[in-house]
C-alpha cells in the first residue's frame, strides 16, 4: 500500500476507522517511524502514465513482529478497546482459526484477572472506596468476557459461512 491508502482505512466511519481513527499527518508520522526502526521497507513504483507512487512493505523483521503481536492476548483489559479489536482485525482477515484463538486467550486472561479482582474485594471493607474500585473492575472484565464470548460466537458462525457446502 501506498501512505494514502493507509490513510483512507484509517479514517473514521468504518473497519479500522471505527477502533482507532488517524489523520493523515498521524498515518505518515507512524509509518516513518515504522520504516527507522526496519519494519516496513519504501519502494517506489515508476508507472508510466502517472507520478511515482511510493509503496510500503513490511520487511521479514516487520512481519515477525507484527504476527507475534497479533497472537498474543492484551494484558490491561483497557487495551481491549484499541488492540485487541485491531488484532482481531487483521486476524479474521488473514486466519480466523487464529482469531478465535485469540479470542480464547483473551477470554482465559478475563477469568484470571476477574479471580484475581474478586479475591481482591474479599478482602477489602464491604462499604471502602477499595472496594468499589474493585468493583467497577470486575464489572468491567465480566462485561469483556460476555463480549468476547458473542465474538467467539461470530468467529465461528462466520467461518461456517465461508466454508464450501458439503454434499453427502
């Protein structure tokens, strides 16, 4: 893709647009420091009928990266919000067997961090600001593992939708 189109798919509305918007100063800014650090490499394409277009790849250092972070759960559940819902992103496009592992490890991090919350309030004065603090946490992880279960759920139904009818 060139930078433009980076940017059009990053714009509000729909896709990645609606889980983390950029602007197009932000889409360039991002993308040159993605290409300082080697994980996406400039080529310029010369078409005869138009101006150079510059086109970026990632390199195999950029890929190893970006699939690594793409496999692994997020560990605040804040984070859910932005790359977790990016992650699965590109997950569903690319493989969604692994996007509903994903799913599956993400739903295994909520039941840890839930009991480790519920333990927490145990513990903490039935009428403490600790203890709606916890509160509000575990209000929110059990929120998150209810979603993630209808994502599972999506997950499978939309990988039953692609495969080829079976006839016998």
């Amino acid at each position: 893709m060139h930078g433009y189109q980076v940017a059009r798919e990053m714009a509000g509305g729909s896709g990645l647009g609606l889980v983390c918007p950029l602007g197009m100063s932000n889409v360039y800014f991002l993308l040159g420091n993605l290409q300082e650090r080697g994980l996406v490499r400039v080529e310029e394409r010369q078409d005869d009928r138009y101006p150079p277009r510059v086109l970026l790849r990632a390199t195999a250092a950029g890929r190893r990266a970006f699939d690594a972070w793409l496999r692994e759960a997020v560990t605040r559940l804040r984070q859910v919000r932005l790359d977790f819902l990016v992650k699965l992103f590109f997950l569903g496009q690319e493989d969604p067997g692994l996007a509903r592992e994903l799913v599956e490890a993400q739903k295994e991090f909520c039941r840890r961090y839930l009991s480790e919350w519920r333990g927490l309030a145990e513990d903490a004065g039935a009428e403490s600001f600790d203890r709606l603090a916890i509160e509000a946490k575990t209000a929110v992880a059990e929120a998150t593992l209810t979603w993630l279960g209808r994502c599972r759920d999506q997950l499978v139904v939309s990988a039953g939708a692609k495969e080829p009818a079976r006839r016998g």
